[in-house]
C-alpha cells in the first residue's frame, strides 16, 4: 500500500461535473482535505504530527486500483489518504448519475479489500439527500 | 456468404400494427362488461343450481375449472379493457432532450448496441451485426457503439470453437467477454455495462436482425424523462410456410406419375395446412396483450428487440444493493449483535453483494420491468412500442419449442411464488392485474387437463357433472360462450388466433410440467433458445396427447355403440361430450403434427 493515494475518476458519466482539471481548483480542494484533516486529527488524535499531513500527493493511475472497469477519461478526484482512510474531496462534484455512484459503490469496495476506508469531504447537500434517497448514506461516509 | 435455411424468407414483410380505432374499444368495454356479467351468471347457475349430487367427484373438479378459466377471462378483458400508444417523438439529439443536465455541459447522446450471444454460428451473428451497422441516424455526432457480448468466450482460445472475435473485428464492432456465465444472460448484460458509457443502450439476441430505423423509430419516446425502456415487437420470419395439402401428398409419398400428381392437385389443390406449425407468431401477444398494457404502464421488457434508458437500469441495481445491506443491518441489530460485529458483517457482505442491472434469473426481464414498476421514487415508465422493428427466428423444432416455453413458464412462476408482484409495494393496481395475469396464464394447464379429461371421464362413467344437459344449460352457458368469442375477437382484432388457441391447449402437459418443478423448488435453468432445426423424435414429448386422443376416440366409439343399441343413459350428454371431444382432438392434434413435421424435400 502506497503511503498515500490519489484516485482518479471520471468520465463524465462516471462523475459528470466533476471538475478539477484546473490546477488552481486542484489546489485549493487539497488545501481544504489538507485543513479537514487537520481538524479532525486535532479533535481525534492529538498526539498525530500535523507535519505529517503536507506530504506530496502520489497520482497512481486508475487502471492499478480499478481493473474492472475502463474507459475513464482523465479527470481526477482530489484525494489523501491518512491512516488507513481515503479521503475525496466533494468540493467541486455538483452532480453524479447513478453509473457514477454504482462506480463509487465499486471504489469503496475495491478499498475496502486493501483494509481502506473512504471519506467524501465537502459533500453537498444535493448529493448527500441523493446517497440517502437511494439508502446508500450508510455505505458512503460524507460529511 | 453462408447459407442459412431461413434466406428464403428475407423478403417476408413484417405485419403492420393494429391501427387503434376507439369505436372498437367502446365496443370491446361493452362487449367485456356483458361477457363478466353473462359468466357470473352462468357461474352462479352452476354452484347453485347445476351440481349433480350423485357425482360430485366430477362436478366439482369441472365447475372449479370453469370458474378458474372464467377468472382468465375477466383478466383479459381488464387486459385489453383500452389502448394508450405512447406519441411518437422525433429522434434525440443531445442529452439535455433525455435527462435533465443539471449544471453539466451539453453533449450529444451516445448510444450502445449490445448483441447477446453464447453459441450461435458466428455467420448467424454476423448478419445481427451487418444490420445494427446498418441502422441509420440523423445526426453524425451521436456516437452508436455496437458490442458483440459473447459468453461463449470464442475468442479463439478453444480451437473447437468457431472464432467469434475475429468476426466482431473484421465487422468492425467491439468485442467483450468474462470468464464466467454467472447470471447467464443477465449477467453479460451487467459485465457490458460495466464496461461502456451509453446513455441508452439496445438489447438484442444472437439472432435479432433489426431494421435500419430502429434507432430514429425509439429514441425519440425518451424525451419524456420518466421513460426507462421501450420494447419493440419481436417479429419471427421464418415461421413455417403453408404448404398445399396436394403438394404434402406428392412429396411424402413420392408421386412420380404426372397423371396421379395432377390429379391429387385438382382434388386438393386448394387445402393448405401446416403455416406456422409451432405456433411461434408472437403477434397476438406484441400487438395485443402487451400493447394494450400500456394503458396500465404495465408492458413488460422482453429482452432483445428493447432499448433501454441506462440510469434507469442502474437506478434499480443501486437501490437493490442498498436494500440488501439495510435487510442484512436490520436483521443483525434486530438480533442484538455488538456494533462492531455489523460493521463487519456488513463490510463482509458489502463485498460480496455485486450491482445487478437485470436480474440474475431466467425471466431477467420481466423480473426487472416488475422492480422498476415498482419503484416508488422514480415511478418510471415503459412502453411498447407498436410496429415491428427488427425480425428474429423462431425455434424450428418441438424440442426446442418446448424447451424455450417451459422456461418462460418456470421463470414467471418463481417469480410468483418467490417475489409475487401481487404483494410487491410500488405497483398500481393496474400493473399489480396485468403482471398477475401473466403469471395465472401458466396456471391453466391446470384447468385445461380438467376440460381434457371431463368427456373421457364421462364416456367411461357414464357420470354426469351436471344435474342434465338440458335447455336450463345452453340458456345460460351458450350466451356467454358467444359473448366470450365476440369479445376475445374484438379485443385480438385482426389478429388470428386459431394458431395461438391450439398452443394454449396442446402445451398443458409442458406447462404442468414446468409448474410442478418450480413447486418442487428446482432451480429454473436459463436454456439458450438453439436456432436452428434439430429434428430429433419427438415422441416423447407427445406422448400425453397421443393417450389422451386415444382415450377420448375409444370413449367415442364406445358411447356410439351404447347410443346405437338404445342402451345409453344420457344422449344428449354424449353428443355435448362429442362436440366438446372434437375441439379438444383438433387442439391436441396440432402438437402431433408439429413433433412429426419436417420440411418437405421439394423445399
């Protein structure tokens, strides 16, 4: 297991409107992972390094992680991980279809497996009441 | 290029659609209503009044039959009680004319056609694939994607196996397989949707040839939001041909002298028999029963001839997936269980459970119309579309025949005995009727071995179920008999049945069959339909009718001698018996012929 992790997702049935292509916006998304993290270490564990957290995100391509599936174009999801948790940043996805939660269902699996657990940061309410529409708020951890 | 028996059929032209006409709807809704009224009274003289108390071993099992098939009948009537075609709608374009775009940038809809195949010559599905690639579109951009979903795994790894791969590649198609058959049909389907990204996405068998319009004519209804999949009538064109009777003669006892050949020509030249031996013309049941289920959004899919809204078909087995692991987290708090033991159980199930678009069953695609009827947030539609859009074959053979209708038969009665839409929430009432009706439909053998065995139980008894066949029995029974014909012709109009009428009778014995293994519990089997001509001794298979034919023409013979010497009880019994004998001989009959035909030489 890499120390840390960035998933790609994409195409845009998979995530349609998920828009991160833009570095700047990039940046800003890891900042705020980066400054979630840190809250919830400060409130959860405070004997954890904050230091720790700034390390240079590692891309791994999604093939490597999803082999089921293909066809993903290249836009990518903001993510961390820490402590055996993924954390993707929800920030800029105002939108996501069923193909693209059935791919998240497949996401949260496929970690699982490797023992990591997922947290979607920056949820939006319009998704979150999607997730829960569809009895899926107790497999997708928001906040 | 490979020659097929059904070539010579190419040039066949599909039937057009019934043209609704409200007047014969009224007419039909009036017609229905006297019908009901007609059986309940002819019903209610027979509990009440008719019983012969001397045998009511006879009487009751008749009039519980009767009842039952009268049950059939007010089914029918709520069936075809209207017609609602869905408006046609010009073919879409971009996306945001299917679904809501909702902040996302516009595009042009992509469109998936996947052909279904296991074990069908690759020449058979090279011509499926020619006329999807033929299938016309008015807009460039929209992207069409045609898929070979071959669970065969012909990709040439087995030497003894045609190579189905290299002819998706010469075609110019995508190919996919998995390493599995999990799920059989149902499960490619799901493997080929996990690997593609249409917005709406075509279903077709090995077999379905579609039209070139098939596109332009569909996609069009999905311009209303809540349409999930569109079924298009399955069209069989190498149905069996009518043959003279004269021409039977020549060829099967091998005339040679032309003076004897013409003579039998002008003797029965115009007697033909033989058109659609197997009874495969779908029509009745494309053009009619599911038709007319649009009125109650009840149409079913019938899998291939069907394109289909892909969130919707991902909607379902999301919300499966969901509700599997809520049913397993309830049931484990409802049993105490320490929180973190469910967490676990739930992560060990969360890996196990899969997203299933249709569902894992032989009747995947009824199955998955019920549950997306059913589903109460979305509340989609579907819609069956009037004219025929692709053509398929139809099986050649009585082994085949049977094989293929014993498993839709099992397959829609586990679905009633394991997921009965009856108490299935979501439904409306008018789905709840519609889909039940399908169900009870495999329920007649039952009653139909009733009306088989009545006149040779009375032949042999000399019983009577009833009191008397007297003036009291036709007032009340032939009135609604002719109503019931009346009404079944208005609600069928222009569609002939008699074909259709036969199979219903002749294919008890396989119904019966079919409905004692799933009551046994026995695993419903999805068998690929062969397409072919496998003219294997069918004997077996007919056995029942033979017995039950021979029975009822001793009976006959017996009773006649008894009518002739003055010696039997009830005449007016024997010749209502006879009558009723001949129809059942003739219904019989038709499976007898059909194990024994073959295509003549001459063709």
């Amino acid at each position: 297991m890499a120390d840390t992790l960035e998933i790609s997702l994409g195409s845009d049935q998979v995530l349609q409107g998920l828009i991160s292509d833009s570095p700047k916006l990039k940046m800003e998304s890891e900042k705020k992972i980066n400054l979630f993290l840190k809250n919830s270490v400060n409130k959860d564990n405070g004997n954890m390094p904050v230091d720790s957290l700034d390390k240079p995100i590692i891309n791994i391509k999604f093939d490597e992680v999803f082999q089921e599936r293909g066809e993903y174009s290249s836009n990518e999801l903001s993510g961390i991980y820490f402590q055996g948790t993924q954390y993707f940043d929800f920030k800029n996805v105002y939108f996501i279809n069923n193909t693209g939660i059935a791919n998240l269902i497949d996401l949260v699996k496929s970690l699982l497996r490797q023992d990591v657990v997922i947290k979607f940061v920056n949820v939006s309410e319009k998704i979150k009441d999607k997730f829960k529409s569809m009895g899926l708020e107790f497999i997708f951890n928001c906040s | 290029m490979k020659q097929f028996y059904f070539h010579k059929f190419e040039d066949r032209k599909p039937y057009a659609a019934i043209p609704d006409n409200k007047y014969r709807t009224l007419l039909f809704q009036f017609t229905g209503i006297i019908t009901i009224t007609l059986g309940f009274a002819y019903l209610y003289w027979r509990w009440r009044y008719s019983l012969n108390p001397d045998a009511l071993w006879f009487a009751l099992p008749l009039v519980l039959a009767e009842s039952l098939s009268f049950f059939s009948t007010v089914m029918i009537v709520i069936n075809f009680w209207s017609n609602k075609d869905a408006k046609k709608a010009p073919p879409v374009h971009y996306l945001s004319e299917i679904e809501d775009l909702d902040g996302r940038k516009e595009r042009p809809v992509k469109i998936d056609v996947f052909i279904a195949t296991y074990n069908e010559d690759v020449e058979l599905v090279r011509q499926s694939i020619q006329d999807a690639k033929n299938m016309k579109y008015p807009f460039t951009d929209v992207s069409i994607k045609i898929y070979v979903l071959d669970d065969g795994r012909r990709d040439g790894r087995d030497a003894t196996k045609e190579n189905m791969k290299i002819v998706a590649e010469e075609e110019g198609v995508e190919y996919k397989i998995r390493e599995h058959n999990e799920g059989y049909k149902a499960g490619n389907l799901k493997n080929a949707l996990e690997h593609t990204k249409g917005d709406l996405f075509v279903i077709l068998d090995a077999d379905t040839r579609v039209f070139p319009d098939f596109l332009i004519n569909t996609t069009g209804y999905f311009r209303k939001e809540k349409v999930a999949w569109v079924q298009t009538p399955q069209w069989f064109y190498d149905t069996t041909e009518a043959q003279k009777l004269s021409t039977i003669i020549n060829a099967k006892l091998k005339i040679e002298n032309k003076y004897l050949s013409r003579f039998v020509n002008v003797v029965f030249g115009k007697v033909k028999l033989n058109e659609d031996i197997f009874g495969n013309d779908p029509r009745l049941f494309y053009d009619a029963i599911l038709r007319k289920r649009n009125f109650y959004n009840a149409a079913f899919c019938c899998g291939a001839g069907s394109i289909h809204r892909r969130e919707a078909t991902m909607s379902l087995a999301i919300k499966d997936f969901a509700d599997s692991l809520k049913k397993l987290e309830t049931d484990l708090i409802s049993k105490n269980i320490k929180s973190n033991e469910i967490l676990d159980q739930k992560n060990i199930l969360l890996l196990k459970q899969e997203i299933i678009p249709f569902k894992f069953h032989a009747s995947e695609d009824i199955y998955t119309s019920i549950m997306l009827h059913a589903d109460k947030e979305h509340k989609w539609e579907s819609i069956q579309h009037a004219d025929v859009e692709c053509k398929m074959l139809s099986t050649q053979d009585l082994d085949s025949w049977i094989k293929q209708h014993q498993r839709y038969a099992a397959g829609s009665l586990d679905i009633a005995f394991k997921d009965n839409p009856i108490f299935i929430k979501g439904l409306s009432l008018g789905q709840k009727i519609c889909y039940f009706n399908t169900i009870w439909s495999y329920f007649a053998p039952l009653w139909i071995l009733v009306f088989l065995l009545s006149p040779i139980v009375f032949f042999f008894t000399l019983s009577l179920p009833v009191k008397t066949y007297s003036f009291d029995f036709l007032k009340y029974f032939l009135p609604f008999q002719l109503m019931n014909t009346i009404t079944l012709t208005l609600g069928g109009w222009g569609i002939s049945t008699k074909r259709g009428d036969q199979y219903y009778i002749s294919s008890f014995w396989y119904m019966l069959m079919a409905l004692f293994s799933v009551l046994k519990g026995k695993e419903v089997k999805f068998n690929v339909t062969p397409k072919g001509k496998h003219f294997a001794k069918n004997t077996q298979h007919i056995l029942p009718h033979i017995i039950i034919i021979s029975l009822t023409v001793l009976g006959i013979i017996y009773n006649s001698v008894l009518v002739l010497k003055g010696y039997h009880p009830c005449v007016s019994g024997f010749f209502t018996n006879f009558f009723w004998c001949i129809f059942n001989i003739i219904s019989l009959s038709i499976m007898i012929r059909a194990a024994q035909w073959k295509p003549l030489e001459t063709d």
